[in-house]
C-alpha cells in the first residue's frame, strides 16, 4: 500500500531585525555613536575632513568630458548652503598641502574617496578664513606667522585692525614690549622705518634725552666690557697697555653684576658705578708706574701739541688787502703771549733734555 507524501514545509523566513522606532534607546544609541564618529573624526582631522569632501567633489568650473564627475565650487556650494568662497578656501588649502606632499592631488581623487588625512594640527598652517592673506601682504603676513608657530588668522586680524593692536599695546605692557622688539627686528632691515624711527626720536624731547642716556650708559658698559674680555686698558692721554691681574678681575666682577640684572632693571647708575670704579683704577695703575707715567705725560703733551698746531695752521691772512680793517690790538697782544708761552716751553724742554746724555 501506497503512502501518500506529505509536501514539506518551507522553511521559516528569519524574523527582520527590529527596526528602531525614533525615540527609542537604540535609535539615540546609533544617533549618539554616529555623532561620536564625525566628532573623532574632526578631532583627529579638524578642517581635513571637510577639505577633503571639496577636494573629491569639487573641480572649478565643473568637469569635461572622460573626466572624474565633479562639480564645481558654486554648485557645491549651493548644495552644502554656504558660499562659494567658502568652498575655494578648503579647495587653495588642500592644493597647498598636495603642493607640500601632504595630501594627494585633486586628480587622485573620487567623488566618496577615503585617504589618510595629517594631524588637526597642520590644517591651520594652510588654511585661512581671511580674503587678505591671498594679497601679496597677506602671503608675507601668513608665513612670518607660520615662522612664529601661531596661527595666521590671528596675525591677519591684527594686521586688518591697527586701531586694535594700538589699544593693546597702549593698555597692556607685554604686549607694548613684545611691539617693541617686533619693531627692533624689523628695524635692522628696514631703512626707511630706521629713518622714520630716528626723526620721531629726535623730534621728542623726552625720547631723545632717553636715548642719549642709553648711549652713555652702553658705553660705560663697553669700557668696562673691553677691559675684562681683552686684558687691556686704555689710559687717559690714550694709550694701550696691559691691565694689572687685579684691574682687570676687578672688571670682570662688574660686568657679571650688570649681565645679571633683571630685564627692565635700570642698568644706568649700576653702569656709572662700575665706569668710575675702572677709570680710578686706570689712573692708579698709571701713578703707580713710573715708566708708565713719563710715557703718560709725553702723550699728553703731544696731543695738546697736535691740537694747539692743527689750530694755529687755521690762521691764515689770505685777504691781505683787508689786513688793515681786519686788524685789531688785541689780536697782536694775544699772538705775543703765544710767541712768549711757546719761548717758554721750549727753553724749559732744551733745558731738561740738557739734564740727559745724548743717546
């Protein structure tokens, strides 16, 4: 007998997966992990992330034929509800990366492309949310402040507002001093702010008696630099000669105490106090010398020589014609005292060189 076979069953389908209901805990969960995932993302990235989205959709002026379908800068922008010039900032930033083997080319890339992208931290040197810096000022203002490690957006936005950084630097001493030495480094290669500088100084009465008081200070400073680094000094009548040991520790000691002083510290009355130290100890050193001190008195008295002769040669009667308007007593009597002083002195030299053997 014959059994009749029963049709098998199909086999169940598999039960769909639970579609969250928005509200529920798990809709929020995926809504929270994907946030938490763009965030990382920005994190880790910053601007890269959305430079690259421009960077694999965007072609200026659109494509052509064959070519990668992309749009252009306006019709991404219309899609993402922002400018164009938006657009083109992220788009000159990626190209300067690509330029600087950051980033691939644009060419590389496909619309939905993922590529590793560099640090957060790199982005602000090639982007800027400032029209200025593409100006050739705005260029040199961008890379002084890449050379200073700060963010171009800050030294363009200074730069566009002048009135602010017055204020700032009016207000606030760090920032008047951290002007100040901005300007010194500009200044060595700028004349024409070296020449603006100089006729302000010298226009203010205050500034220039400042500066005059700089200037002797610095080289109060310098004497005494001079003698603990070269072991020389120089005497009155100008003369060179090795300074004693004690001279010249005696300098050194000085000079350690004005490199230590604290910036902002008047070094004026401390350089004062170190040059008339030296100079007294110059004069002693020179007293103490006999050889020293007849040399001392020789140069003296050439140099007043020289000077008395260079005076005297100035003399001239070139107008002989008008001798005779231009003549006066007093100009004879004075000529005669001369005539007698130098008598004087060179009867007094015969005389002490007479007190010496020849030879």
């Amino acid at each position: 007998m014959t059994h009749a076979i029963a049709p098998s069953e199909p086999p169940a389908a598999p039960e769909p997966a639970p579609v969250p209901l928005p509200g529920s805990a798990s809709a929020l969960d995926d809504l929270v992990a994907r946030d938490a995932r763009e965030f990382g993302t920005y994190a880790r990235t910053g601007g890269w992330a959305f430079a690259l989205m421009v960077a694999r959709s965007v072609r200026p002026g659109g494509q052509s034929a064959q070519e990668t379908p992309k749009v252009s800068a306006k019709e991404f922008a219309e899609l993402a509800g922002c400018s164009p010039d938006r657009v083109l900032r992220y788009y000159k930033a990626w190209d300067r990366a690509a330029d600087d083997g950051l980033v691939p080319h644009f060419e590389a890339l496909r619309p939905g492309q993922e590529v590793d992208l560099p640090d957060a931290d790199v982005w602000l040197t090639y982007y800027t949310t400032r029209t200025s810096a593409a100006s050739e000022r705005g260029t040199a203002i961008v890379e002084a402040a890449a050379a200073e490690g700060i963010r171009p957006t800050k030294a363009l936005e200074v730069a566009e507002n002048p009135t602010a950084l017055r204020a700032a630097i009016l207000a606030d001493p760090s920032t008047a001093r951290a002007a100040q030495q901005a300007l010194l480094d500009r200044v060595r290669e700028d004349p024409e702010l070296q020449a603006a500088l100089a006729r302000d100084v010298v226009r203010t009465d205050d500034l220039k008696k400042a500066v005059a008081s700089e200037s002797r200070s610095a080289d109060r400073i310098g004497y005494v630099r001079q003698i603990a680094e070269s072991g020389q000094i120089r005497t009155p009548a100008g003369q060179t000669v090795e300074a004693p040991a004690e001279v010249r520790q005696e300098a050194e000691r000085h000079l350690s105490l004005l490199d230590e002083l604290d910036e902002g510290e008047d070094a004026a009355e401390w350089a004062s106090e170190a040059y008339d130290t030296m100079k007294g100890l110059v004069v002693e050193t020179v007293e103490a010398d006999p050889d020293l001190r007849v040399r001392e008195r020789r140069q003296k008295f050439y140099s007043s020589l020289q000077r008395a002769t260079r005076v005297f040669e100035e003399l001239t009667f070139d107008d002989a014609d008008d001798l005779e308007d231009f003549y006066e007593d007093d100009m004879l009597r004075r000529l005669e005292e001369l005539q007698q002083a130098i008598g004087s002195c060179l009867t007094a030299l015969r005389s002490g060189r007479g007190n010496h053997p020849a030879g």
